[in-house]
C-alpha cells in the first residue's frame, strides 16, 4: 500500500440548469457544482441559481459541494447583483480579467477565485506558453485556482474539444510552486478522464458537455465521469 498516494482529484460538474439533475447526484462525490451566468446555452437567472443553492443547502449525505459562478468579463455590478440573489461559494472569471480586477472581487465577495485561460484546440506548447507564465505571476495573490480550458470563439469555453494536453505540466508546475491548485477542463469525458488524471494529475477536472446527451445533462454520464476520476 501507498501511503503517500495522490489524493483524488476533485470534480466540478459545470453548466447545471435543472434542479432534478442535481438532486440525483446528491449521492455522488461531486465537488464543485457550476452555473453559468455568461453568454452560453447553459446561462442561467440568478433566480433559477438560488434555486440550485437550496437544493445544495439540503446536501446531508455527503459534503456539500461549492456553487460556483462562471462568468466573462462582468463588471463588479453584475456580480453584485447575482451574489444579491444567491451567495456563491466560488468565482470563475473566464474573460480578459486583470490581477487587480480578480484581487477586488476577492475583497468584495470573500469568495474563492478561479481564473480561467484558454488554449485553441490544435496549438501545441508554444513561446506563447512563456508570455503566459509572466502574466500568471500577476495573479498568484488574488486566484485560489487556475483552470486550463479549449478556447472557443463563441463562447470562450465549453466547447467540447480538448486542448494539447502536452502544455500542463509547465502550468502545473507554476501552480504547484505558488500553492494554486490546477483544474482541467476542455473535452473531458468518462472515456478520456482517467487517462488525463493518470498522465498528468491535476488537481481537478472540470466537465460540462462531456457529461451531456442532446445538451441535457445525463446522470449516467455524470455518475460514471466521477466514478473514473475517484478511482483514477
């Protein structure tokens, strides 16, 4: 027996709209929930979140994963507005959002901060990887995480399609040394995510699409996508 093995990666489970879905995960091992108030086909009112919020309030089985809020580029009213109606557990900016911007709304909303960036589907590691680094040692006090993600150019994430999964290792070792955590996301299915979390081990894996049938989120895909990242 390992007694240094790798804790499990943790799983986000983004895009949810429909309050039966997640009450029948209620038994899963499920970390983040995620809902999306950018412009996506998964945009929800914060009404329909607070309504997400009380099913999570009543999550006893297990321990209570953290609603987490995807948006791009919003302006500080926006977010106050939605954390108004419903107090999320998490931040994810997936825009153009500075370390100052990041670091405020930290301080606003005491929340936790995930700060995505994006990578278009077919590019491999690239100079562009350096930049990147030098601009991510501008957000190491005011992110609690960094989400790899498959640019898409409607919708900026949630697109489906992998991104080169060779470039982790150089921000997972970025994140490693500054006590970030690293999620994963882009493409992630039950069928790739052991293979990912095996070969590269990030902290946590990020789905939506991926656990879909006609873009309804499917309890069967769900459950065997988290199955596969515990035993992974």
């Amino acid at each position: 027996m390992n007694l240094h093995q790798q804790p499990a990666a943790v799983v986000k489970i983004c895009g949810l709209q429909d309050v039966e879905v997640l009450k029948s995960m209620i038994n899963l091992p499920v970390d983040y929930v995620g809902v999306v108030f950018a412009k996506s086909r998964r945009r929800i009112e914060p009404k329909q979140a607070a309504e997400l919020k009380e099913v999570l309030l009543a999550w006893t089985t297990l321990d209570r994963p953290k609603l987490t809020g995807v948006f791009v580029n919003p302006t500080m009213e926006e977010l106050e507005h939605v954390m108004d109606a419903v107090p999320l557990d998490v931040i994810q900016l997936h825009g153009q959002e500075t370390p100052a911007f990041c670091e405020q709304v930290k301080q606003r909303f005491l929340t936790e901060v995930f700060k995505a960036f994006s990578f278009p589907k077919n590019e491999s590691c690239t100079e562009a990887d350096d930049t990147t680094l030098k601009t991510l040692d501008n957000y190491v006090h005011t992110i609690d995480a960094i989400l790899l993600d498959t640019y898409d150019p409607q919708y900026i994430g949630g697109s489906g399609h992998t991104f080169a999964w060779e470039r982790i290792p150089t921000y997972a070792k970025w994140a490693r040394n500054h006590g970030i955590a690293l999620f994963v996301a882009g493409g992630l299915q039950p069928d790739n995510v052991q293979q990912l979390i095996q070969t590269y081990a990030p902290d946590g894996v990020d789905v939506s699409s991926g656990v879909e049938t006609n873009g309804v989120k499917d309890i069967a895909k769900i459950t065997a996508f988290v199955e596969r990242v515990k035993q992974a």
